[in-house]
C-alpha cells in the first residue's frame, strides 16, 4: 500500500523489539470473540489513478457553477478565487500543519490568525474577533449562547429575515439548552416590527443584513431598542463581500456580529468547508467561543503570536467552557485572509460595487419579463422576485435549460405559503450573456 | 536606531549613517515602529535585515500593505442607481492591501515558520498526524465537488449525493451501526450531534425531565464535558484507576435513574483498549442510559473492531484524523457520527436516501419518515472532506485500513519498546494502542518539565507529543505516530529521546529550560499575552505622541 512504509521485514523485526510474534498480540484488551478475524466487507485497496476514475464519474453527474449562468445564492455563493489563494493554502506547511499548539514553530499560523482577526475586526466594525468558527450559521447558534452568559437572560429573538437553516441551527442548540427562541414569520418585504418583540426579558436579538430575501436591514433602532432593554443586538450576515459596500453593523450597534465568510477565498464546496466569522466588543471577550490569538514576545524580546485566553477553552475549562469547539476553519481563514489580502480595501470595495452593479442589472432586466416580479425596494447582490408560477417548477425547468436560477423560497420555507418566490443571486462572475440566457429561459418557462 | 524589523541595527558596521534613508516609504515607516517585529532566533553576526538566510523574517501585512493597493484588477462599473436605501459605508475600512507578488512572498514567509507532516514527525497523541495525500487534494477539487451550490436542484447534483451516500456506507460498515449523521463540521460538533440524538431518544421516552446526568471519565477529552453541560446535562466524573482503565464497577456504582449517558472514549487517551467495554455498555444499556463513544481514537482499530459490536449508540468520527483529511492549521475537520439502532431515527436533517429517481435529499424535519431532532449546521456538512475521505479509503481499500491500523500500534508499542526503560510509564509496561503516554516521574529532580522536553524536541527536528493530556497522569506526554513513519524514521525519533533523557538525567538543564534555541522564535511569553491580550493590530500611536 503506497501510503504505508513499513515493509513486511520491518514488521517482523519490530514485533521481535516489542517481544511479540504477531500483531494481534498488540490487541490483547480487544475482546476475543470481537477482533476481526477478516478484513472489513468492502473492496480493496486501489491505484491512485483507478480512484481518480472513480471520483471523476462521480463528479461528472454534477452541474459546476461555473459551467452554466449561475444565480444560486441564499447563504453561499459563487465568486472568482484568485489562483494564488488555492496555491497558497496547499503550501504543505499550511495545509499539513496542527493547531498551533506549539507557537515557536507555528508563527506562520499565529501571525495569519492575527491578520485574520485585525481584518474580521475592521471589516465588521467591532474590537475583537476570534479565529473563526465553523460556519456561519453554527456560529450564530454560539453567539446566542453567548449572549445569554453576558446578559444571564435566556430568551432570543429571531427575525423572520434570517437564514431559515440559521434558525434551524439556533433553535435546536435553544431546545436542547432549554432556552426559550422567538421566531418571528418570515419577513419578505423586511419590514417586520422586531421592536416590539423586545423586553426586559430579552437576552438578544438576532438580524441578518442584508436578509435571506435580500433587504438591507436598518441596525440602529433595533441596537437602540434592545440596549434600552438590557438586551444584545447580534448582527448576522451570510454574504462578507456586501461589507465592502454597507456600513458597518459595529458602527451601528452591534454588539456581537457574525456571519459566512465563504464568499472571500473559498469555493462552494456543496455547503462546505466554509469559515464562520466572529466579533465583538473588547468587554464581552472573554465570554466569547473559540480560539484567539495574541500578541506577544519571546524569551529573547522579539514579539511573536500564541494562542490565548484559554481559561475560555474546553480543554482548560471542561464543563465550564463558553463552547465544545475545539478544531474549527483553519485553512478556510487562510483562505479569507489571503484573499482579502489580495484585495486590499480598494479592491474589496470595488468589488462590492460590482456585485451591487450586476444585481441592480439583472433586477432590472427581470422586471421587465412578463410574470416577474421584483419584491425588494433595497438589496446587496441577492433579490427575490415573486413568479407567476411556483419557483420550485420553474427553477427546474430552468435547469434543464441550462441556468441555474437561484433557490425557491419553499425550498428553505415550505409550506410557508411563498411557494412563487425566487431567491436570485448576482456576483461578479455574471456576463451580459448570463443575464440575457436567464431572462430568455425564464420568458420561455413562464 | 531601528532596522524593519524593529531591533536596533549597528550603522557604523554597514559604513552608513542612517540605512534606512532614502529606502522609501515602507523603511521609513517601520523606523518609527515602536512594536518589535520578531527576527529569527539572536546568535552571532547580525545582520542588517535581521534575516538569517533563508529564515526570513516578516513584518504584519499591516506594516506593509496599504489601502490603496490591490492585487486583483477589477474595473469599475459603469454608473448606476444603487439600491442600498442609504445603508451605504461612509467610514473607511482599514483593510491594507499587497500586489500579488508581494502577496506570495509574505504568506510563503510566513509558511516557512510553520512545521507540519510533511516537515517530520508530529507525533501528537490524540490527533492522527497521518499522511494526507495529495490525490485527495485534486479530487476534493473536482468542479463537480467543488464548484457546487448546496442549494441548486437536487436534479443537478446526483454525483455529490452520491458521494454523501457511498462514504456514508463505508463508515456504517466500518462501525457495524445503522445510521449515518454526515453533517457535523468536526469530533466536538459531533459529539454534540450524538449527545443531541441521545436527548431525543430520551424525551420520546418522557424520561426528558429525569435523566440529566451524563458520565464522563477523569481521562476524557474537555470536548466531552463541555459537550454535554452545552446542552444542560449535568457532568458526573469517573474517577481514573491506577491501571488506566475505566472499570464496570465504577459505572455501574454511578448509574441510577437520572443517567441519561456515558460518554467513553475508545480507544482511551491513555493510549489503551477499554477491555470491559462491552460489560460497560451493558450496564448502560441495562440502566436505560445510551453509549457514546469518542471516537477520536478510531485509527487504532478500523477494520480490526467494530464499534457497533461493542455496544456502542454513537460515534463521532474525526474524518481529519482517522481518514486523513488535512488538518490545515486547526480544521477545517468534519465529525460524521455513526448511530445505533436506538437511536438512527433521531438523526438530524439532512441526509441523503436512495429514492426511485435517484438520491434524494432530506432537508426538512417534516420530509422524513423519522424524527430528526433538528439541524446541526446550514447546508449539507464539509463535502471538501467527505471527497478526501473517501479518496482515502478507495485508495487503501478493507485490507489497506486494517494495515493501516495494525502498523499504527505496532509503530506505537516499538516506540514504547525503544524508552520504556528510561521513560516512566503510568501504567505499566504494557501494550498499548496506536499512541503511547508516558507520565514525568522519570523527570524528577532533573529541574526540567514535560513542557521543557518538549521545547527541545522541537531544536531537534521535530514536532512534540500531546502534552499535559490526559489530565489523569502527571506531566503527561502522549505520542502517536501513526503508520505513516517508516522504521528508520521511528529509530531516529527514539535514539533522539534517549539522548534527552540521557541529558535530563545527566543535569544538562539548559538544553531544556533554555529551549527551543533553534526555532523561528525562542520560547513565548504566553502569560503576558493572556495578562494583557492584545488580539488585533493597532497603528502605533504618531511620533510626537509616542515621545511624551
Ligand atoms: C479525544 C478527543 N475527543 C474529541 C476531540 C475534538 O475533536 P475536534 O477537534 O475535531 O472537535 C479531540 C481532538 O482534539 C480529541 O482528541
């Protein structure tokens, strides 16, 4: 087996070090009648090039984004990754490489978890961030329970324009936590009166902006109000490039951001990995979930990165941990940092523009096709658009067509009676040619 | 007189006043830098730069990126009306940005002061340093996996559930369980996931109000307590025994009417097989509680036991341990967790099921037969592992993976076979699993710790052991070195800790105490970055200001 270097010789002489003659005889504790006795039933070892095969016909059953017009968004979504990223998180050094554990020769983790926490920081508006989180929607399910520690209040409130997979996470973590979740309905139009739902008894509330529908949603009254309460704001975003165009949710109160950052760095990856985003203000961080790290020196002066605050941590603090997370999107940051490095404020801005360019472009050209309708007054790169048919039919007529259009709400909502709307989503990588395939697809299938 | 790096130069010895004048901006720029870049460990002949050679040393993106600068060209669009409703950022950002040659010399900088597997030996008990191969690589970058929506029709991705559903088979037959939750994102959101089901199971009963007590050994991992206090079990701890074993008796004294679950780790963190872990289940099972099993340890025994003929109700499996998917720094992981009978129905959304059409995709609870107990994450779990993952076990096939395990303790027992005379073993001298722990007697009055032992194993080449884990030995020093090592790099490794340990012994205290002397940096303050944290960069304060 090509992965394995011990040759036969090799084992005899060290089962003979050990003072063993086989060995089965290393796995003595392993009840008798339980040791298998014949490999497992499944096939054998294979060449490097017989597997490939085999994933390749795999992957060839499936529908690329890029291989099409593409309009597919609702919490991931498909953008150009320079190459240099993809070279980079595969240097083996990066890629091969442990939690940094051992700081004196992980400085090249350290130093990037730091960029990547300066950057989180400066992109959200807020003092700390922590160095990433599974994904977006677990990492606001752990912001709900860090709420509840800083406010010892357990109840949350959700907005009706959140990701529904991202209430799904936070009101199974809230059932099993017994704590009490408030979901309000589904807000197409993003206008929900979420004030009201806000009391003494409010630990946090929990907005998207822009929301799963696609509005820009107005922080400050809903900052404003829950303060008056005692309550937190966590400001939720799924897409980060819409944070090069929008102001920031720190400067409008948020008390506990986070969001996707898949969109920086890394591909769709059919729902993952993807990297969660996470920050907050200075005096809330040590009631925040995972890893951080710091600034400091080493023995000869010299400054250098460790990670720290881990009286936090579960391996510290076992029961009494602010959350189980232990690995978390490693690679996943790199990838965000570099690419974000990349870009640069200039070309992260600008790329926003273009983002919000194409969306404006494309909404425009879908309202003038007879039976659609566009429902949103405010939007980033994603709208919803109202059929005069049932999304979920259309959306597959269209693929057979050759466009991949966006996600039907019911997909994300069923039986919410929104059955005829249409999440559409535009990025960077939509041609003219894009916008005129889906326009003349979708005139045929209505 | 300050070089880029922060530390003082000596201008007389380069022939010039002032070095740094006229380099242009950057240079200058980091003169006025109060905060010390690091160089590479001090010595004989500094030099200008504070380069060694090829160690090179590298400031923060921060020092020398700016926010006018970009290495992706993009054109402007054309003017337009924006739909923001005034929502518009009107603050600037602070993100700096490099050129994309820059880009490539600061990150490839910075890996160069990394050690992964591919360096050496990383040794690191409980974490399955093994070999990732690079044709995972390229398949888990297939366009077909990874360039695909979560969400585009179900019609459009039959390949990618096809993928879900054949690994999803491997590790149900691997464990002999039912069932597979592939969702969670790593072995502590696995654990949840299981511990999630465990509840379910429990509340269908009506026992949700009573049983709430969830025990967890002395040796466990902090993910499994945190675990299950999370979602408000309370922890009720089994006491380690000097043998290293979890003992029937003692589960069996705990158990009563309030346990809703053990949560053991098998393989344990001592390196050993729990022998009386199938009495252990029963007792559980008998008491009306379930069995969780840890299964980061699974490299010891795939293809040589299986789980589920152990008793056990869930398992998470660490795909980047056990199945080799990269550990990349600190994930990304993925944590699948295989079910027993017991509990299958209560799998969470989604999962993928084999209809008339073709796959089918079950995304919500009110779309399946069973009753899923909710939703781990957004979308479908880590498909870029799952690809690797099953890249891995195509390639070693049934007979592979016993291999695999089998050379994974043999090379554990022959490391534990070349120190136990000079290293001090908790639980006597006998087999041990894929990973071996020793404690620190052997280091007393020697005035050097487990931690100095392993500092200076890192200036000799290589990546230490777990340390201080488990909780339950003192000084504990846990080595796993998984089957990827060949014999000679496995002899080296152990003449090399029999030299330490001849050094501990002998009193040369300094190649300890003083360590690592070799590495980018010398040992690091960790008390002074907890005392008074400093998470993000800040610019340093002007020079007028600076100067009060
Ligand atoms: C014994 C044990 N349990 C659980 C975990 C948690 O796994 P993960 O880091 O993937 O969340 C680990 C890994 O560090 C472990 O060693």
């Amino acid at each position: 087996m090509r992965y394995l270097p011990l040759s036969d010789t090799d084992r005899g002489e060290m089962l003979a070090r050990i003072g063993v003659d086989h060995v089965d005889e290393l796995f003595a504790d392993v009840p008798k009648n339980l040791l298998l006795k014949e490999p497992v039933d499944l096939p054998r070892r294979k060449g490097e090039l017989e597997v490939e095969r085999i994933l390749s016909r795999m992957s060839a059953r499936n529908i690329p984004a890029s291989s099409v017009p593409f309009f597919v968004g609702a919490g991931a979504y498909k953008h150009h990754v320079p190459a240099t990223v993809d070279h980079l998180i595969q240097r083996s050094e990066f890629l091969t490489s442990y939690t940094p554990y051992q700081p004196e020769i992980a400085q090249g983790t350290l130093q990037y978890l730091f960029e990547f926490q300066t950057q989180v920081a400066a992109l959200t508006g807020m003092d700390v961030a922590n160095a990433s989180m599974y994904d977006g929607s677990t990492g606001t399910g752990e912001a709900v329970l860090m709420a509840h520690r800083v406010t010892k209040r357990r109840k949350a409130v959700l907005s009706g324009g959140l990701h529904p997979h991202y209430a799904d996470v936070v009101k199974t973590l809230s059932d099993m936590a017994s704590d009490e979740t408030v979901i309000l309905a589904p807000d197409v139009a993003g206008t929900e009166d979420i004030l009201s739902q806000i009391d003494d008894t409010t630990s946090c509330v929990v907005v998207q902006t822009p929301d799963v529908f696609g509005n820009l949603r107005d922080l400050k009254p809903i900052a404003d109000k829950a303060h008056q309460h005692g309550a937190l704001l966590i400001a939720v975003f799924t897409e980060a490039v819409s944070l090069g165009l929008l102001t920031s949710p720190g400067s409008q109160g948020a008390d506990i951001v986070v969001g996707e950052g898949q969109s920086i760095g890394n591909a769709l990856n059919f729902g993952g990995p993807y990297v969660g985003l996470f920050a907050t203000q200075s005096k809330y961080v040590r009631q925040m979930p995972g890893r951080l790290c710091g600034e400091t020196v080493d023995a000869d002066g010299n400054r250098g990165f460790v990670l720290t605050l881990s009286t936090r941590e579960q391996h510290i603090r076992r029961d009494k941990a602010t959350s189980n997370i232990c690995t978390n999107s490693g690679l996943c940051s790199l990838a965000f940092t570099i690419h974000m490095t990349l870009l640069g404020e200039a070309g992260l801005t600008r790329l926003a523009r273009i983002n919000h360019a194409n969306a404006v472009k494309l909404a425009d050209q879908l309202a003038g096709v007879k039976g659609v309708e566009v429902l949103n007054r405010t939007f980033f790169n994603e709208f919803t658009v109202k059929l005069a048919k049932p999304a979920a039919e259309a959306v597959e007529r269209l693929a057979e067509k050759g466009v991949l259009a966006g996600v039907p709400v019911s997909r994300l909502l069923p039986g919410a009676g929104l059955d005829n709307l249409l999440l559409v989503a535009s990025t960077e990588v939509n041609t003219d040619d894009d916008r005129a395939a889906f326009v003349a697809a979708l005139k045929e299938v209505l | 007189m300050l070089n880029r790096q922060g530390r003082p130069t000596t201008p007389r010895a380069h022939g010039v006043a002032d070095p740094a004048a006229g380099m242009g901006d950057q240079a200058a720029r980091l003169q006025g830098d109060a905060t010390r870049a690091a160089g590479p460990a001090g010595g004989s002949h500094p030099t200008f730069t504070g380069n060694k050679a090829l160690a090179q040393v590298e400031p923060l993106l921060f020092e020398i990126g700016r926010t006018d600068t970009t290495g992706v060209d993009l054109d402007e669009p054309e003017d337009f009306a924006p739909r923001l409703g005034g929502l518009e950022r009107r603050e600037p950002i602070g993100l700096p940005g490099l050129s994309e040659p820059e880009t490539m010399r600061h990150y490839v900088r910075l890996s160069q002061q990394n050690y992964g597997i591919d360096t050496g030996l990383f040794p690191l008990g409980s974490c399955t340093m093994k070999h990732n191969a690079r044709l995972n690589e390229r398949v888990a970058r297939l366009p077909g996996f990874a360039d695909v929506h979560p969400l585009q029709p179900v019609s459009t991705v039959q390949g990618a559930l096809e993928l879900m559903n054949e690994l999803g088979r491997y590790l149900v037959t691997l464990t002999n369980m039912t069932a597979v939750a592939l969702s969670p994102k790593a072995g502590a959101h696995g654990e949840l996931c299981g511990m999630m089901a465990i509840k379910a199971a429990i509340e269908a009963k009506g026992e949700g109000a009573t049983r709430n007590v969830v025990l967890v050994p002395d040796s466990a991992h902090g993910t499994n307590p945190a675990t299950a206090a999370l979602i408000g079990f309370r922890v009720k701890p089994v006491p380690a025994r000097e043998d290293g074993w979890v003992h029937v008796e003692d589960v069996k004294e705990r158990l009563g009417p309030d346990v809703a679950a053990i949560m053991l780790t098998n393989p344990n963190t001592c390196g050993l097989f729990e022998p009386q872990v199938a009495e252990i289940a029963k007792a559980i099972h008998d008491a009306g509680a379930y069995f969780y099993c840890d299964g980061a340890n699974f490299n010891a025994i795939v293809g040589k036991a299986k789980p589920g003929d152990l008793g056990v109700d869930a398992m998470h499996i660490n795909l980047h341990k056990t199945f080799s998917t990269p550990h990349g720094g600190g994930g990304p992981g993925s944590g699948p967790v295989v079910l027993s009978e017991r509990l299958a129905p209560f799998a969470p959304v989604p999962f993928v099921r084999a209809g008339k059409d073709g796959f089918e995709l079950v995304e919500q609870e009110s779309d399946a037969a069973e009753k899923p107990f909710g939703r781990m994450t957004a979308f479908h779990g880590q498909m870029g592992m799952y690809v690797r993952a099953l890249s891995y076990m195509l390639s070693h096939g049934a007979d592979g993976m016993k291999q695999a395990s089998e050379d994974a303790v043999l090379n554990a027992n022959y490391i534990r076979a070349g120190l136990s005379d000079l290293l001090s073993l908790p639980f006597g001298d006998k087999p041990c699993m894929h990973e071996v722990l020793f404690d620190d007697s052997w280091l007393k009055d020697t005035g050097v710790t487990t931690l100095d032992v392993a500092k200076a194993m890192i200036d000799e080449g290589y990546h230490p052991m777990t340390m201080y884990f488990p909780l339950v030995v003192h000084g504990a020093m846990l080595i796993e070195p998984t089957e990827s090592e060949s014999k000679s790099s496995l002899d080296l490794f152990i003449a090399t800790l029999r030299d330490l340990a001849f050094a501990a012994k002998n009193g040369d205290t300094e190649r300890f105490t003083g360590a690592p002397y070799h590495a980018p940096r010398r040992r690091l303050d960790e008390t002074r970055a907890a005392r008074s944290p400093v998470l993000k960069w800040t610019p340093p304060a002007p020079v007028a200001e600076a100067a009060e």
